[in-house]
C-alpha cells in the first residue's frame, strides 16, 4: 500500500516509518497544514494515518477538508494521545474512519490500515458495479 502518515512530531514518525516500509508499503510522511494537503493531492495514497495532537485544532480541519473534498476516499486512520470519548466522536464526526489512542502497537495500526484498505476495495468495487445493474 502507498500510505500518508501526516504528523507535526517527527520524532513520532521513524519507528512508524520504519515498520510500515519493513512490511512492505510504501510510506511518504508530511506535516500538518499545506504540506499534508499538498501531498495527499499530489499522489493517491492507499491509506492516510493523521495524527491528532489537540482536539479540535488543525488536524480536525484537515480530516474536514481531506473529507469534503468531492469523491474523497482515501482511508483515514485518525492516530491520537487524545482518548475521551468526545475526541473519539469528534475525529470520526470530522472524517477518520477509524480511531487509535496511543500508545498503541506498530501491528495493530497496520491491521487496521489493511483492513480499511480492504473495505474500501468493496465499497469501491460495489460502486462500480451499481451503474450497470440498472443501465
């Protein structure tokens, strides 16, 4: 998979970087703001994981904005020290499409990419076939 791990906190992202590359995805890392967006417009990523650092500050716009963007699909994975039960709802209510408070383990945040990968595989497999069906 070709993953976008948006994330301010560099030191957050080699042990990230590293894991994900090890088992075989291709990963491009950018900051939040103009260069998250920029990157995520630029290529098609298989998956995006964003890091959320404050509740509603710029991450949760961006999630907005990768979201409302007409025909956006891309997974989000929303990662976050944050873990209320109001900054859960307010990440999925922005666009992630799923949520992991840290700290959490390098395997269970790729089984949940590959397995929003794969839904979106199915979602987009089932759009595909709807036009047919009544034409």
């Amino acid at each position: 998979m070709h993953v976008l791990i948006i994330e301010n906190h560099r030191d957050a992202v080699p042990g990230l970087f590293d894991f994900l590359e090890t088992k075989g995805h291709v990963v491009d890392v950018a900051g939040i703001g103009f260069m998250g967006r920029h990157m995520e417009m630029s290529c098609h990523y298989d998956a995006i994981l964003l890091n959320l650092v404050h509740a509603g500050m710029e991450e949760m716009a961006l999630c907005r904005s990768l979201r409302e963007r007409g025909g956006k699909t891309t997974p989000i994975l929303m990662l976050s020290v944050l873990d209320t039960l109001d900054d859960k709802i307010a990440s999925l209510e922005a666009g992630a499409d799923d949520f992991l408070a840290k700290p959490v383990s390098l395997s269970e945040i790729e089984s949940r990419m590959r397995v929003l990968f794969r839904l979106g595989l199915r979602l987009k497999a089932r759009a595909d076939l709807m036009p047919s069906m009544f034409g």
